[in-house]
C-alpha cells in the first residue's frame, strides 16, 4: 500500500481505522516482520520459472527531455 498509491483511508473497514492500521504496518516494518515473511517465502519458492518486469512510461510531452526543447 506505501508504493502504489493506494491511501490507507481506503482499506476495507474490517481492518479499522486507517490510522491504527498504518500504526501497525509502521510497527511491523522497523521489527522487520516483512523482511521475515518475504525471506521465509523466498527460500520456499525456489527458482522462478517466470520472471516478470514491470515499468512505468510517461508522455513524451512530460519528459524533461522535452521542456529543455521549449525552452531553447
């Protein structure tokens, strides 16, 4: 939820408040409880057979490349 732009006001409410429920992300992140669980399930999994890359693009007209070309 930190990275995707989800806001913690909309997690479903069964998990209560969004302040208590960053409060306990937040908690489990300095313990390093998902460090643990990533690692545990890393070392199950074994070797991937498939590997997927994500990006992320932006519109040619948005790039800073192009600003400097307006600005000549």
């Amino acid at each position: 939820m930190i990275r995707n732009g989800l806001q913690w006001q909309d997690a479903p409410e069964g998990f209560g408040s969004h302040r208590t429920l960053y409060n306990h992300f937040t908690r489990w992140r300095e313990r390093g409880i998902f460090a643990k669980r990533f690692t545990t399930l890393a070392a199950q999994a074994g070797v991937p057979a498939c590997l997927m890359i994500d990006s992320t693009h932006l519109k040619a007209s948005l790039t800073v490349a192009s600003l400097r070309k307006k600005g000549r």
